[in-house]
C-alpha cells in the first residue's frame, strides 16, 4: 500500500490508506451520527481490558525528557466513559522506546480525580513503545475512571532508552470501518506488519478531529501480529466522544524494535 492507493467508498465514509515508517495510519471520514455509550457499556470495556492484558508496575517517569513535544492535550467524555487523547512529536535524533507517559485528570479547584501513575494498569496506558524522531503519534488513555465532573487533564512525559540500531517496524491499517455497537461508536479494520519481526500487544490509537479539534478518541490492542506481512490481525476501537464529520486518524505503534 502507498499513498496513492484508490480511495475506498463505504457507508457514508471515506477511507485513505499509506504506509508509515513507524506506524500504519487510516484516514477515515466519518458522516454518520455517533451515539454514546452506556455506563454499563463502560464498566464492562473498562474491566475486560484490566482482566485481559499484561499489568504494568507503578509508573517511574524519571527525568524530565525534553525531546518529546506535548500538543493538543483533549480530555473527552461521553455518558460514563472519559478518555485522553495526546499528540506527541519526537524532537530528538533517534528514536525512542518505552517513553513514560503520566496522565493527570483534575476536577473543581484543581483536584486530582485520576493519574494513571498506579500499578495494573496495561502498558499502553503507561508509556508509548516507540516514538520516532520528527514523527508526531498520538496516544490515547481510554480508561479515566473517575466519579466527579472532570475539567482538565495534564500530561508529563518521562525518559525512555534509545532504541537499538537498526530499521523501524513498518505497520499498516486496512479494510477500516464505521458501525454501531450496543450505542457505541465503533472502527473496526485489520493492522499489518510489513517487518520480519512478531509484534505483540500492539496498541492502536484512534483520534477523531474534527475544524482542527480532536473530538473523539480510543484504543485498540493486537496481541500478536506475525511478521512477513503475514495474515493481518483484526482490530476494534470504541470511541470516547462524538467522530460525526470528523476525520478519524489510526495510529498503531510497534512494540518490538
């Protein structure tokens, strides 16, 4: 696939694909109206990722990294589910693996109501795995479980390593969709790995923008893709927000360099 590949027309969006040196990302357009979800909706999403996946230990920024720059920091919510979409650049020369991230959500009088600093939580929740130099990716916590109203979020970024010499992992979306699910908006697609190494739980991030404002976002995690450009693996994002005239943006980021 390449950037010239045909555009594909289907229900009401448009879908363009490419090819990333880092990440395979889609482009979709979405012109169907997004419902939200229930809070019961939520509650099961939000227990079946934290039964399911790979707890992490208590998150250790480390030194303040300078080489990341932090831009277009949203919080979402729709009917029980709130989430964190964050656009991060790396500014350095090289890139760079296991970049720890530290969501801070406050509320009224600038009270914390959730830090994804805790142990349990699934990596991708805690750090992106690789983020290449001059590369902007986004990255999304979808599971800000909070009780009271919240009015800011804030995001701190840590050191990670350099990663090891060598080409980056290339991954592509494909076959990107739109649908409803239980009131829930939903883009379902497959993800390809063009290396030659297996990638284990792959997150992919999904950001909605709509007039230069990011009104929608969610996550997805690969458990295992095959290297060699074998079978794709199929994925699912449920959205936090309203996508309805945006244009969603895929980001999937490799997790072995």
């Amino acid at each position: 696939m390449s950037s010239g590949d045909p555009v594909e027309q289907m229900s009401g969006a448009v879908l363009r694909r490419r090819v990333l040196a880092v990440a395979g990302c889609g482009v979709l357009t979405v012109t169907a109206s997004a419902c939200e979800s229930t809070e019961q909706e939520s509650a099961k999403l939000a227990g079946e990722d934290r039964q399911t996946l790979p707890s992490e230990a208590k998150l250790n920024l480390g030194a303040v990294n300078h080489s990341v720059r932090v831009s277009d920091v949203t919080l979402l919510s729709s009917a029980g589910r709130t989430a964190v979409a964050v656009r991060l650049t790396g500014t350095s020369t090289d890139a760079q693996v296991n970049v720890p991230l530290r969501v801070s959500v406050t509320g009224a009088g600038g009270t914390e109501l959730y830090s994804n600093d805790t142990g349990g939580l699934e990596p991708s929740l805690q750090r992106i795995a690789l983020l290449a130099p001059g590369r902007a990716e986004w990255w999304v916590d979808d599971q800000v479980l909070i009780t009271k109203p919240a009015s800011a979020a804030h995001l701190s970024v840590g050191t990670g390593t350099a990663a090891r010499p060598g080409p980056i992992p290339a991954l592509s979306t494909s076959g990107v969709e739109l649908s409803q699910q239980n009131g829930l908006t939903v883009i379902n697609g497959e993800l390809v790995n063009h290396s030659s190494r297996t990638q284990d739980k792959i997150p992919v991030f999904a950001v909605a923008v709509r007039a230069g404002k990011v009104v929608a976002a969610g996550r997805a995690i690969v458990e295992t893709l095959p290297g060699g450009s074998a079978a794709p693996a199929p994925f699912e994002i449920f959205m936090v927000g309203n996508p309805a005239g945006a244009t969603v943006e895929l980001t999937a980021v490799p997790t072995a360099a």
